[in-house]
C-alpha cells in the first residue's frame, strides 16, 4: 500500500512507496482520493505516466547540460573529467545548441 502526504487543506499533494520522515500515512492503493491524485498528475495510466516522464526527461537534459556549464565555467570540473562518451556527447549537444540558437533564439531551445 502507498504512503501519501497531504497540504493543509487535507488533500493528497505526494505519493510514496514507503514510509518516509514525515510520511507515515498509509493508504489503499485503490483508494479514490488516490485514484483522484493520479488523473490530476496525469499518472493515471502506465502510458500517461511515461508520457510525464518522457517530458520530464527532455527538461531534465537541459538542466544537466546547463549544470555541466556552471561547473565548467566554476572550475569545479573541467571538461576533460568527463568520461570520454560523456564528453563527446555534451559537446554534440553545445553545437546543435549553437546552430539552433542562431536560427531560433535561446529562448527557443528546449
């Protein structure tokens, strides 16, 4: 059975598959509160819920492209720390990037 946490108003706002610290409230997994949170997510379906996860996927891309940035221009890394597929992955990506944002704008680019 899933754990859930709810806001102030009573309302599920997190589903867990265990029990975690401040998460002790255990639910049927049939339960209509639970079905209810899951349309409204979009998580009803196994189909709806790759469909969230596909376009979380293409965010998340861009946010450890942009992370990789930060560390590089921060000295944390340097580019050559990275394994060499990794590297030359990110580097594909910085050109496309730069050939799209000359077409389109940054604000553009996924």
């Amino acid at each position: 059975m899933p754990y859930v946490i709810r806001d102030a108003a009573g309302k599920i706002c997190g589903i867990f598959e265990q029990a975690e610290v401040g998460v002790g409230e255990e639910i049927a997994a049939n339960d209509p509160e639970v079905t209810r949170f899951l349309v409204e997510q979009g998580l009803s379906t196994p189909d709806s819920a790759r469909q969230v996860l596909q376009s979380s996927d293409l965010k998340m891309i861009r946010l450890v492209d942009d992370l990789i940035d930060l560390m590089i221009e921060k000295d944390l890394i340097k580019f050559t720390d990275l394994p060499p597929a990794a590297g030359e992955k990110y580097l594909q990506r910085q050109v496309a990037r730069k050939r799209l944002q000359i077409v389109v704008g940054e604000h553009d680019i996924l």
